[in-house]
C-alpha cells in the first residue's frame, strides 16, 4: 500500500496509527505490517541527521503501529527480527521518540518453556515464558515465582523491579552437572542461549559461586501487549526427577526440597 510513499509526517502517522488501531480491533495484521515496517524506516532515515517534531511524532506512530502488528502475528515478528535493515534503521535514528526501542523491545522478545531444577535439592518445576527479553529479566520474573520455595530463595515477594535483581542462586547450563563459572547461564545473554537437553530447555540451580551477583537496568521498555512474564505451570514429579538426574548425571542432592503450596494465581503444586 502507498503509506511509506506519504509525504506528509504528520500523515503518515494518522495513517499508521489507523492501521494499528485496525488491527488492535481485529483486522489481519499480515496485510500491512510491512507497509508499516517500510514507513517507520522511512521516517528514521529522516532522522539521521536530527528530527523535527513532525518526524518524531511520525516516528512514534509508526513504532506504535508496528508494535500492534507484531505482537499479534509471530511470523512477521519472526521474519523482522531477522531483518538486518530493519534493525540498523532503528539503532540509527537520531530522535528523542522511544518509538524505535519499542520495536527494538518486542523483536528482541523470547517465548517458551523451561525446566528449572534446583541440583542440590532435588526439586524442579515445568515453566512457561513469554516475552522476555534477557536472562537477567527471566531470573528476575523467575525469581518473583519462586520465592519463598527453593532453598535460598527470599520468602515472600512484593512488586518486583526488574531493573535491580540480586541473584539468589547461580543460574548454571543443564549440560553442566556442576556448579562451574565454566557452565553460567549468562544474564546479559537470551533465552535463546540456554541449551537444549533431550529436547527440552533446562536451567540448574546452585548455590551462589559468586558474591553478590547482581544486575540493573538490563529492562526494556514495558510493552502492554507483550508484558514479560514466567509462569509455574507444574512441579516435577518423583518419577520425573528420576529422570532427569540421569539424563543430566547429577549429584545427590545435599538440602531439603523446599516449601510448597499454593502459586499466587491460584494453581496449586501439590
């Protein structure tokens, strides 16, 4: 369609944020995503050199409309984030919009599902997570699950900050049965980085072999339509533990399995 040929700035930001509206509303995000795409690179480039407030504006509406795509079509979600010009547009453009970090946010976003077992206590669960971004903000939202459950975890959560977390354990590789630096799950990385075992995502948990791990402002901006966020969707079972002790050639567990009951939102683990 003729959006990314419009003129106008202020234009093409009413056009966009009607397209996005469109599809907010239930329109197929499919037949103008990448007119969207094309219009919001087309506005960056303008802003290389500096932004006027028609661009900036227009830069914000087209990331605003872009963000409604994307977030309800995976394929093109999937197919920008490979999109090598896309990316180089948005890191480009010199404008005081948060518009790009928006869309930089959502294509940078990870979903699926995990095994996490705490090694030395023989205990784990199933996780589902969807919309992270870094490791640091799955072992924070992760962290906020299982809190007060796992020895070494706090007991009790208030509203969690993702931009200041402490670890409370160190996070290791499921192909590493140690605790090793060697094996880290590193924080700054992706979801995408912890290894697969037998078809399956697994972090370990240890006991902290580094003092006073911690992590600020690894956060992007929140994104209503695609918050960030780590549900417990089972505890793993005897049988289940068995299993995956060797599979992963695991220790004996050294402490007890912790304290369980009911998860926040009602499910229970028992």
């Amino acid at each position: 369609m003729g959006l990314p040929r419009v003129g106008s700035a202020i234009g093409a930001g009413t056009i966009a944020l009607w397209l996005g509206a469109g599809v907010e509303s239930g329109a197929p995000p499919d037949q103008t995503v990448l007119a969207v795409r094309d219009a919001l690179l087309r506005w960056c480039d303008t802003a290389k050199d500096g932004a006027v407030p028609e661009v900036e504006q227009a830069i914000t509406s087209c990331a605003q409309s872009l963000v409604a795509h994307l977030t309800r079509d995976d394929q093109a979600k999937d197919q920008l984030a490979q999109d090598d010009i896309l990316v180089a547009g948005l890191e480009s453009a010199d404008t005081t919009s948060l518009g790009p970090a928006w869309v930089l946010r959502v294509l940078s976003q990870r979903s699926g599902t995990l095994v996490v077992i705490h090694a030395e206590a023989r205990a784990g669960v199933n996780v589902e997570f969807s919309n992270v971004e870094s490791n640091f903000e799955l072992f924070s939202l992760l962290q906020d699950e299982l809190a007060g459950r796992f020895p070494g975890a706090a007991r009790g959560s208030g509203p969690r900050a993702l931009s200041v977390g402490t670890a409370w354990w160190h996070y290791g590789r499921g192909d590493v049965p140690r605790a090793d630096i060697g094996g880290t799950v590193w924080g700054e990385g992706s979801p995408d980085d912890i290894p697969m075992v037998d078809g399956h995502r697994v972090l370990l948990l240890w006991s902290p072999i580094l003092a006073g791990r911690s992590w600020h402002g690894f956060e992007g901006p929140e994104i209503a339509s695609a918050p960030a966020e780590v549900c417990i969707t089972s505890r793993l079972t005897d049988n289940e533990l068995d299993r995956w002790w060797a599979i992963l050639d695991l220790p004996p567990a050294t402490r007890p399995s912790g304290v369980w009951g009911r998860l926040r939102r009602g499910r229970s683990l028992r």
